[in-house]
C-alpha cells in the first residue's frame, strides 16, 4: 500500500495514570499510522499521571520515531490535557483519542471524513459504556438540557474521539474560555461536522468510571460558562412572581377596605414568604455560579502548566527529506 504522503496527521492521546494499557494501545496505534501516512506525529499528554506512565513512555520514545511526550506539571483535567496538545501540534489534520476506549483502526476514516468536510469529525458510541444506571440517567438528562439550552447539534453519545482540520483547530483555538470543552467548541464554530459511529474497545476489565458528583460539578460549569439561559430563566421567574406579590397587595388593600373584620392571614403570610425566600434563595444560587465564572475567566492563569517535553530522536521517517511535506494542499 503507498503511503500518503501530502499532508501530515497528527494524533493527540491524553493519558492519565494508563501505565497499565499504555503499551498495547500506542503499539497498535504505532502500527495504524505507519502503515498508512508518510508524515505524522504523535503526542502523547500526560495530566500529572501518578503511576508508572512516564517510564512506559520512555520506552516508546527510545523505540518509535514521530513521537512526542508532554507532561503536564499536576492534573488539570482531560479537556485541557487535549487543548495542551492542539496547542502544541503541527499537522494539516489532527485525531483526539484515549487509550482505556477508542480504537485506533479508526483514526484512517476520522481522517478521511475530516479531509472530505473540511471540518470536524465527532466520534460517537455505538453502545453505552459500563456505567451505572444512575450516571447514565444523569448524562441523558443533562445532555438534553445542554440541546435546549445551547441549542447544540450533538448525540448523547458523543465522545471525546474526534478529527479536525487545520483550519477547524485554528477556530477552536481562538475560544479563550477557562472552562473547556472540546466537543461544544467545535460544535460552536461552525465548521462543517459530521458524526462517525464506532463501538468502544475496553481496554481494562473494570473501566474507570465518573462519579456523580463530578458529573454534576462540570455540567453546572459548562452550562454557566456557556450559556445565559438560567439567569434569563431567573429574570423571567422573577417578573412573574413580583406581578403576582403586587396583586396579592391589593387583594390585601381590598380586603382592609371593605371588610369590617379581618382574620389573622398567618398561613397566606408563611406562604408568600416561603415562595418569596425560595425564589431570593435560587437568584443567589444562579448568580453565585456567574459570579464564580467570572472570577475565574478575570483571573487570566494559564490553563495549564508544563513540567517536561520531550521527543523520540527521529521526529520524521525519512531523515534525507528536508521538509515535512512536498507539497501543501
């Protein structure tokens, strides 16, 4: 088979403590990408891995050319473990994938799709993950409040598998926000996309799953910082629950008027005080969430820190070729 060789792939893979699957997966991956393009790279993000991750890349970078090893200086979170390495890529197409799930065999037509579009390949699970049935009612119903709210076109079972074009990661890479979110940024900038199915490949006999609770914590953020649907909710509670307070006086002021006796109105009082507080209560919730996203974003840190970077001796296959590419298209 020729090898393509007027464009060059690269292929971003987040790691965080994969010592265990790291091997077989970047052998396989080794494999997928030599067989079929001339000039491609590899960068392999480490986000503070605690295990034995960075000798098992040692390994790799003193046996396979083209790769590159970035580790970061804590965890900081897939997302922005994926954004260091779009930062740091040169390819005209660039694949996400992560080792414990995502088959290499499909980099080729991730690829291919993003080449034909011109634009954004989303990968999407044929099959639900082993995860547990609470996590996976919460996903679903979250995922739908996403939609409505972002009025974003995205599968409920998208994941973090995808390909992009240069000109496409030039656009996501221009969205400064601190909160990232790979998949609703290339949504956002309206690159042509299209969805590619594929069936996950569980790498560990026990897959590692999210707990509840950090669900929770990132879909509250990625909704505050993308979108001003709660606080407009809020406003409009708000207006309609002030008209109803101001009728609800003068029924007041009608009753003193024309009736002679008036009863002690203890339970209308505790009701309209309950709702009211309940009401003040919520505002304050919503507007601490905002307050806090702006305090964030305002801080301008950088989203993550690099505490080594390093790379294979031979950074292209033919070491005669003085440039990467022959030609650009």
């Amino acid at each position: 088979m020729t090898l393509v060789s007027n464009y060059l792939v690269s292929v971003v893979v987040p790691l965080r403590d994969d010592a265990d699957i790291l091997k077989t997966f970047a052998e396989e991956l080794v494999r997928v990408v030599r067989a079929r393009w001339q000039n491609y790279e590899i960068v392999l993000v480490d986000d503070g891995s605690r295990d034995g991750t960075k000798p098992v890349v040692d390994d790799l970078l003193m046996r396979h050319e083209c790769v590159r090893y970035l580790r970061l200086s804590r965890p900081f979170g897939v997302e922005i473990a994926i954004s260091a390495g779009l930062d740091t890529v040169i390819g005209d197409v660039v694949v996400v994938l992560q080792p414990e799930f995502d088959p290499p065999d499909m980099v080729p037509k991730f690829v291919d799709e993003a080449r034909r579009t011109n634009g954004i390949v989303f990968g999407v699970r044929s099959s639900d993950r082993r995860e547990s049935t609470l996590y996976a009612l919460g996903r679903r119903v979250f995922n739908a409040i996403l939609r409505r709210l972002l009025r974003i076109d995205m599968p409920d079972r998208a994941t973090l598998f995808l390909s992009m074009t240069r000109q496409a990661m030039n656009a996501v890479g221009q969205i400064k926000d601190k909160a990232r979110a790979v998949r609703l940024f290339g949504n956002y900038v309206g690159f042509p996309h299209v969805f590619v199915e594929y069936r996950p490949t569980d790498r560990r006999a026990e897959p590692r799953r999210q707990g509840v609770r950090e669900g929770i914590v990132r879909g509250v953020g990625l909704i505050v910082t993308n979108s001003t649907q709660p606080l407009r909710l809020m406003s409009v509670v708000g207006a309609v629950l002030s008209m109803l307070n101001v009728l609800y006086v003068l029924y007041i002021v009608s009753i003193y008027v024309f009736k002679t006796r008036v009863a002690e109105g203890w339970t209308t009082l505790s009701l309209q005080h309950a709702v009211m507080f309940a009401f003040l209560f919520a505002i304050l919730a919503v507007l601490c969430e905002y307050v806090g996203r702006l305090l964030e974003e305002t801080r301008d840190r950088p989203l993550y820190f690099v505490a080594e970077e390093r790379s294979s001796s031979v950074m292209i296959r033919d070491e005669e070729r003085r440039n990467v590419v022959r030609e650009s298209t």
